[in-house]
C-alpha cells in the first residue's frame, strides 16, 4: 500500500492505495482545510514584506521546502510595496519561510494517517502530486516526516 498526497482547489487530500483498482480515502480535508497553499504565499508575503501576487510568482519560481538545501550565497529579488525600489534577500531568508509551513503541512498529514490507523499500512511508501510535488525540498522534507520512501506524480495527458 502507498499514500499519494495531493492539493487541489487549496484542499489537501490523501488516499491510501492498496491497488489500482482499490482505494481508501483518509478524510482529512477538514483537519486542513485551513492550510491552503496559499497559506504559504501568505507567509512569504507577509514574511518577506511583497504583494501576494508576487509572493506567488516568488515561491514557485524560487521556493524551497529545506534550507538546508538552499546555498548561502544564492539571492533572490524581492519587489516591495508602496511603489518603492525592489529588495534582494537571501533565498535562505524564503526557505526559512517556506520549510516551517511546508512541515506543519506534512506533520498534520501524517499525524491523521496514524491516527486512523493507516500508517503501518504504506510499505510501499508515498506519492506527492500537484503543487507540492514540484516544490524543491518537499519530498525530502516528507520523507523525513513519514519516514518513507516518496516519489513524484506525474500529470497524464
């Protein structure tokens, strides 16, 4: 059995997967409901002092789920509110941001998998999709947190 853990329409989801053909679904989306992926943009926008909407474009283009994966000298322009002239930061100062909403995310994931008594059940490990899947770190960080091996989703078209 595997988890594939999935965010769609700002509700995070997970199902455990015994085959193909049998699924089980952890109804977890109330106990999240309220960490949205925007919740992130949120924390960066507020964080790093930028509209929301560049909050955005910045943790998709430069945001990491670890710091510890993210290189001291590495910068990133910051545009700033008010008309005034944009700022650059360190990308260590976003994944600072970043990794502690990533990891309460993740923590509140598996604490539901425990407590419903699936945990023991996913051998065969776990799946990231969606936005979370391509967000540098965040398999590490979740494989840290369930302590099982992860892979990424592909989208089929």
């Amino acid at each position: 059995m595997f988890a594939c853990i999935s965010c769609h329409r700002h509700v995070w989801h997970v199902w455990l997967l015994h085959t193909i053909w049998h699924v089980m679904t952890v109804k977890i989306s109330q106990l999240l409901q309220w960490i949205f992926p925007c919740h992130i943009t949120n924390d960066i926008s507020m964080g790093l002092r930028t509209p929301a909407e560049e909050a955005e474009k910045i943790k998709i283009k430069y945001g990491c789920a670890l710091v510890s994966l993210v290189r001291k000298d590495e910068t990133i322009e910051v545009p700033s509110v008010g008309g005034r002239k944009p700022r650059v930061l360190s990308r260590q100062t976003l994944a600072e941001i970043v990794e502690p909403r990533v990891e309460e995310i993740f923590t509140l994931v598996h604490n539901e998998v425990v407590r419903t008594g699936f945990a023991n059940l996913l051998a065969s490990g776990i799946v990231l999709t969606g936005g979370s899947a391509i967000l540098e770190g965040a398999p590490e960080l979740a494989e840290q947190i369930f302590n099982l091996l992860l892979g990424r989703g592909r989208a089929f078209h």
